[in-house]
C-alpha cells in the first residue's frame, strides 16, 4: 500500500483551518463575539502553524510538531478505526513524517544513520541468532536479512535487527544518531515516531504476506535508495548487535 500524506493533512490542516474560518465570520456576524472568537482564531492559527514546518525549521521544532501530530493522530485513530481506515491514516501519517524528514537531509546528508529492523523478517524456520549479531546470518537469500547484512558489511551500514521495538529505539537513542531509518508495522512506527521524537526517523512500513509478525519484508531497494541519498558513506564497520537488558 503506497500512501501519501494528503490524508493526514486533509484533517491535520482542514480542521483548525476550518475552525478560524469559523471564528472569522462569527466575529463579522457577531460583532459581540469579537474578543473569544479572536482568541479561538489566534490559537487556532498557532495550533495549524505547527503542520507547515518544514526544513530546517522541521528539524529545529520537531518535537514540538511530533507532539501537536501526535495528539491528532491519537484523537481521530478511533473513528477511523470504526470506519476500517485505520492503517490508511497511520501509513499516511508516517508519510507526512517521512516527506518532512526527507526535505530536512535533502541538503544535508546524515553523518550517523541508523537502521532499525524488526526480528520478523527473519525467516521464521532459521536459527541463525541475528538479533545478537547480524553477522550471525548465512546469507542464505530466503529472507531480506541477508541483503541487510550483505550492505552492512559493504557500505558499513549501522544495522540493528530487534525482537522488540522500545528496545531498539531505547538502543538507537543511546547511539545519538542523525537519522534513524526504522522498518515496523505502521502501529509500532507511529509510537516510535512519538516516543522518540528528539531524533528524526524515516519510516518504511513492512509488508506482511503471512500476516503480522511472520516471515514479514519490506522494500529493500527502497532502503537503499534512502542510505544513498541522506547517509554520508561510513568508513568504519557499524554492524551493531542489540543490547537488551533483560532485568527490564
Ligand atoms: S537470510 Fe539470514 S536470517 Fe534470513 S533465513 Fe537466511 S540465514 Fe536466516
């Protein structure tokens, strides 16, 4: 499912647009209104200024904008839910997510990226113990593990595959990086996106042919695409096993 941000946007910029619009013309009817409506316009307008950060002025306010997003994105999950469109608004707002981080490192390429990757697109049968050590894999082309690994190992690609996601993003914050590139479920990608709002994250939602969290993939030229175009080349190896501390 490829999807764009217009969705988000048609509600994430309409509503607040459409409520100073309102304000607006119950001041020019109701001229008593004047100080209240006013008040509801100006909020209104500071509310909306948020969803047209872009660049480098995304970049330096983002947290607040993740914020503002995420409390529409919160707020109207549940209709869309009731009306089954519930992953058209996640994926359309992790694309919203993603042009934005796109437009930030389209000048600037990211000196430190890092590559979250989700345990379930291990091929489900395989033992090789990847998530302790990507290097574990043998390659054996059945999963997209082994293009990860082939990339890390050649472009020296900071890549971490993880059977939990608060794990991995707890993890990658430790790191600092630039950028970080995570492949999840739209669900598990937008609280991501929240959780970790200080650093900015490009999102590839993951396909899911056998359903959630077996043998899942996703778009690996896709992946490669986005290293070349906001990853600076790496000299050093960056193959990265996860730590997790289990005593959490
Ligand atoms: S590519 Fe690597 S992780 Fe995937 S099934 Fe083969 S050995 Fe296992």
């Amino acid at each position: 499912m490829n999807t764009t941000p217009t969705f988000f946007l048609l509600f994430r910029r309409g509503i607040p647009l459409v409520g100073i619009a309102l304000s607006l013309t119950l001041i020019l009817f109701y001229p008593a209104s004047l100080g209240w409506a006013l008040l509801v316009a100006v909020a209104l307008a500071a509310e909306a200024g948020a969803a047209f950060n872009t660049g480098v002025l995304y970049l330096v306010k983002r947290q607040t904008t993740i914020r503002w997003d995420g409390y529409w994105l919160r707020t109207l999950r549940p209709l869309f839910k009731s009306m089954n469109l519930e992953e058209l608004w996640l994926r359309s707002f992790c694309a919203w997510n993603n042009k934005r981080v796109s437009g930030a490192f389209s000048a600037k390429k990211a000196r430190k990226v890092v590559v979250l990757l989700p345990h379930c697109i291990q091929l489900v049968e395989c033992k090789s113990h990847v998530a302790e050590n990507l290097q574990a894999c043998f390659r054996c082309g059945k999963c997209v593990v082994d293009g990860a690994t082939t990339a890390a190992l050649k472009y020296n690609w900071d890549v971490r595959v993880s059977p939990r996601s608060r794990a991995a993003y707890t993890e990658a914050r430790k790191s600092r990086p630039d950028l970080i590139i995570a492949i999840a479920c739209s669900d598990r990608l937008v609280k991501g996106l929240i959780k970790l709002s200080e650093i900015p994250s490009y999102t590839i939602p993951l396909e899911l042919p056998h359903g959630m969290c077996i043998n899942t993939t996703f778009d690996f030229r896709r992946l490669s695409q986005l290293m070349t175009t906001f990853a600076e080349p790496c000299a050093d190896s960056k193959i990265q096993p996860l730590q997790i501390n289990t005593g959490t």
